[in-house]
C-alpha cells in the first residue's frame, strides 16, 4: 500500500561533510517498508524544484518513548533538491509517498555461504536497511554473517561503518586515496574476496592486494551506488557465477509507474530465449519495477 | 498525488464578472466547494458529448497510466473522467532515455507513446478501468488516419468506453520503425486544418462514441485548427498537448533528451495554455477541456 503523508521531521543531522541523515515520522510507511524500497519527497513548498526526489529508506527504527516506528534517509547534498532539504529542521513537516518500488528479494541462502553487500559513497544508504533485514533472518547458528563491503573516496567519507558493526557484520572498507584500509574501489576490493575463493578467476589477473577475511565464500551480492561501480559489479557477479542484485538511480517523475519517464533497458522475459535477437530488449521501469534488479536482466549501456 | 499530473478542467457557462466564456478557475470550484461544506447542494455535472460527468475534473492524458498505478494514492471514484495515456494499434518501445527533464517549475518529456497496443491494452488495462465507476476517455495515436480508423473500429466494440481522445498532437513521436534519436519534427496531424478536419471526420464516421481532439498549441493560429476539429465532428476539444522544447547540459553541449526535443508541461506553461482556451472559447460553442500546469495539491 502506498501512502501519502505530511510528516514530521524528528532530526535532520549532519554526518559528515555534505552527508546527513534525516529521520521522519512516518510509522504508516515505515511499517509497510522494505529494504531497497524509496520514499518520494516534496523538498519545496512550491513549483521548484518540481518534482520530487526519490530517497532509499536507510533505516527503521522504534522510538521507545512513543513506540512508534521511525524512518531514516541518507543523503548527499548535491542538487537543488537537497540543498533545501539541508534547511528542514525538526518539528517542520514534509509531504512525503511511499513505500515505493521493488525492494531486494533475499535469496535463501544455505548457512555455509555468506551474503556480501557493496555500497558505493551514498549508495550505502538501503544496505543498512537490508543488513537489519538479514541479520534478523539469520538463523542462530549462521547469525551476523554478513559481509559489508564500503566503498568511499576518502577516509572522512566512510558512511555507516559503526552501524553495520553493531549489527554484527564483517566490514571491509575501500578508499580510492588509501587513506584508510584498503586503496582503490570497491569494485576491486570485491574481486580481492571473490577470487581466492573461486577458480573462475580471469587468467592473468593478479591479486596484489591480499585482503583477509572470515567469511568465504561468498553466496550473493546486493549492491547499490554509481551506475559504473554497479556496471563492474554485474560483470563480476557473471565472471563468478554469484547471483547479484543492484539498486538503481534514476531521475523520475511520477514515482508510481505511470510515466514511463525512467526506464532501463532489460533483457525480454523467456519464453522464446532461442528466438532472441541480441539487440532485442524491452524497457523496464526503474520507479517501479525497480529500483532494485537482478544484475543478469539488465542490458548495460 | 505526484506533481507531475495536471488537472483538466472542463469549461461551463458561467456568468464569470469577466465575461461568460472565462474557464473555470480554482477559486471559483474553491468557491463552491464551500458552499458544499456549507449545506448548500450545488450541482457539478458536466456533459461532454454523450459523457455525463458528475464533476469537471478530470486526468491528462500520458500524466495518469491507465489509473491502475494510481489506485492506491487516489480515490478514482472522485474523478470526473479519467483519460488514458495514448494507444496505438501496435505496441511502441518509445523514445530512448532519458525521457524527463526538470526545467523551471515544468518537466520536459519525450516518451514517445511507449504503450502496449490496443489488444494488450483490451485484454489488460480495461479490465481495471472499467470496475472504477466513472467514464474512462480511451486515448488513441497513430502515424495515419487509417490507424486512427482502425482502432477506432476495435475500441467501439468495447464495453465501458464512454469517448475517445484523439491525439493528434504529440510533439514527440517518430517514425514508428526507427528507434535512433530523431531531431527531425514532423508535422503533426493538429498543425494542419485540412488533415486535422479529414482525420476528425475519418473517425467519426466510424463511431458513435463521443471524440474529443487534443490539439497542439505549437502552430500559429490554433482557433483554424480547433474549428476544423468542429467541422469534422469533434464534440470537444483538449487544449493543449505540451509545447515543443529543448533542453541543453551545459558541461557535456549535448541535449538532455534522449530524443533531443520533448515536449514542455507544467506550471510553467500554465499562463500560455489558458490563454489558448480562451482564444478558442471566444469562437466556437463546443466544450473545451482546459489542461496544461494544472496540479493536484493536498491541504
């Protein structure tokens, strides 16, 4: 069920530089949330910007005082939109609809495999909500066996490290100037943790960097950040058979479906595979068929 | 409701202080929803053609789906009609992305009519449309007027269709076998009183539901255009489908749209298609559906 509401902006914090983290009354939407899923945020209060932005649910989280349950986003200031959204302070209300799109689906795992999830600068933002997710599904025996892979430019970039831990990950984390732990992108940190693991590994390619950690091998990934990351990861994902989901982003109007303004190219469903041509493809919507995608149906640009 | 949908409304004859002719605006439905809180029963039914409707408010075209992704947010029985978004005879992929630009207090879109076709639309989307309880207006596109004849015959054989919408004035549709980004405009149907007038009166021939043409305001008299619509037996007219526009990135000097040009709605060109409506108010006595910037906004 998709729901409309004015909320009440609870807190709107600073994290670090240019990054915030917003929490919403919204128990009606937050109830009915799944990780991977968006809400739709008026940031004005008149025509501009018009349309609305789309934010990943970061995380759920109960109130005690009230018992009520509470919404988080993460964002990055970066356009028009969230340069005002900066300025909401607590108490201030903001029109907001959702649950919105397609979550991840978990895949269901044997409790020797592990999940890896591989956020990118902001698109860490719906892994916190999925690792909550995960962690409580896990059986005892198998819990907080999960592997967190954080992907950010520099040490002060490095988003929701302490979150994952209290849930009980394993973090990894990559910075593209070494400032921290491992240098270079996530993507490569990846390929570090897939690689010794598997003899599907592209001949020639040497592994400089050893990386330890616990938890191999890895069963799935889910992802989510910039389209090329994403991209990198696909390719992986196939190269190492590893069933992989990525959560997309994509200027939108409606947010519902209706448009058809934000579509992706993907791969036609069977049943005539044989039949396929290679350049044949059908345009799926990222608002609501998406954003999130198993990585083998989408056809790249 | 997303912002992206703009209200029609339809225009009646009231005695305005400016002027019999002048669109209804909302301050006066304000007016008389007040009047309504208040006790006092005032009446907002509207004929269109054959279509009786229970209050003036109703969906563009292209803003709205075919209301199945909207049924959640909305209250669909509260409409006045709901218009589909346009159907041709042959499923379209539509234009490549990206389709949505934000420009200043509008959106610039090229869609290029992505839908399922008319069959699929039949067997699919109608089924929901129907069980809503208000007339569902079919919208129909085509390359040809034997397109438009086509699925004309084929959605009057339907039930719980109340009109057709034709639209002959989508500013982004290109040839239907080429799926390159094409800048090349080619005349619309609606920039042209002669074709506009033999398409119209194509259809009609062929139907008894009530035709409505949606017109293009990119031509430089529409009142011509309109009253060809009249002669060829348009019991209506939708003024207006988006202006044609462009938008450039300044970093990359590429256009925005996947399509190159798109077509401008939103507030932006609210002031532009009001004055279309009232040009054309002043010379012809058919209903006008006035559209273009118009939002739903919640108090």
């Amino acid at each position: 069920m998709i729901i409309q509401i004015l909320s009440k902006v609870i807190s709107n914090t600073q994290i670090v530089e240019n990054y915030f983290k917003m929490c919403l009354d919204a128990p009606a939407v937050a109830q009915k949330a799944e990780p991977g899923q968006f809400i739709y945020v008026h940031t004005s209060d008149g025509y501009q910007p018009l349309l609305r932005r789309a934010f990943s649910i970061h995380n759920i989280r109960r109130e005690k005082r009230e018992n009520r349950e509470q919404m988080e986003i993460l964002y990055k200031v970066r356009g028009e939109g969230t340069r005002i959204l900066v300025e909401k302070k607590a108490g201030e209300k903001l029109d907001i609809i959702g649950p919105l799109g397609k979550g991840f689906t978990l895949y269901p795992l044997p409790s020797t495999l592990y999940p890896v999830l591989v956020g990118g600068g902001v698109g860490i933002a719906p892994l916190v909500f999925l690792a909550q997710n995960l962690a409580k599904n896990q059986k005892p025996k198998t819990k907080n066996r999960i592997l967190v892979l954080i992907g950010a430019k520099t040490k002060k970039e490095i988003l929701c490290k302490d979150e994952f831990e209290r849930l009980g990950c394993e973090v990894k984390v990559a910075t593209d100037d070494g400032s921290q732990s491992f240098k270079g992108k996530v993507t490569e940190l990846l390929e570090e943790i897939l690689a010794p693991s598997s003899k599907l590994q592209a001949p020639g390619r040497e592994l400089k960097k050893p990386v330890t950690c616990s938890l191999q091998p890895v069963a799935c990934i889910y992802a989510c950040g910039p389209s090329p990351m994403l991209k990198e990861i696909a390719q992986l994902a196939q190269q190492y058979k590893i069933p992989c989901q990525v959560s997309l982003e994509e200027r939108m109007a409606c947010g519902v479906g209706a448009c058809r303004g934000c579509v992706l190219k993907v791969v036609p469903p069977p049943p005539s595979p044989l039949l396929r041509s290679p350049q044949d493809f059908i345009y799926k919507r990222v608002c609501k068929d998406g954003p999130v995608f198993e990585t083998g149906e989408i056809i790249w640009e | 409701m997303a912002e992206m949908n703009p209200v029609k409304k339809v225009r009646r004859d009231i005695k305005h202080p400016w002027g019999k002719s002048a669109p209804l605006d909302n301050e006066y439905l304000t007016r008389q929803a007040e009047c309504f809180s208040n006790g006092v029963k005032i009446s907002l039914e509207t004929k269109l053609g054959k279509i009786k409707l229970r209050n003036p408010v109703m969906v563009a075209s292209g803003t709205f789906g075919y209301a199945e992704e909207f049924a959640e947010l909305v209250d669909l029985k509260k409409l006045g009609a709901i218009v589909t978004k346009t159907i041709t005879l042959n499923p379209r992929k539509g234009n490549l992305p990206p389709r949505i630009v934000e420009t200043p207090c509008g959106i610039l879109n090229a869609i290029g009519l992505e839908n399922p076709g008319v069959e699929d639309f039949i067997q699919e989307k109608l089924l929901f449309l129907k069980k809503i309880g208000v007339p569902i207006i079919v919208s129909i596109g085509g390359d040809k007027i034997e397109e438009f004849v086509e699925l004309t015959r084929r959605l009057s054989k339907e039930e719980g269709i109340s009109g057709l919408e034709l639209n002959i004035s989508c500013p982004n549709v290109q040839q239907a076998t080429s799926h390159k980004p094409q800048a090349t405009s080619q005349k619309l149907i609606a920039q042209d009183e002669d074709a506009t007038y033999e398409l119209v009166k194509a259809v009609r021939e062929n139907t008894n539901l009530t035709l409505i043409a949606k017109l293009s305001p990119n031509v430089t008299d529409i009142v011509t255009i309109a009253k060809s619509a009249v002669k060829g037996g348009s019991d209506a007219l939708s003024l207006i489908n988006t202006f044609s526009a462009m938008a450039i990135d300044i970093e990359t000097r590429k256009p925005k749209l996947g399509n190159i040009i798109g077509g401008l709605s939103g507030p932006a060109i609210k002031p532009l298609a009001l004055k279309t409506v009232w040009e054309v108010a002043q010379q012809i006595d058919i209903p006008i559906i006035g559209m273009g910037g118009r939002l739903f906004e919640k108090k």
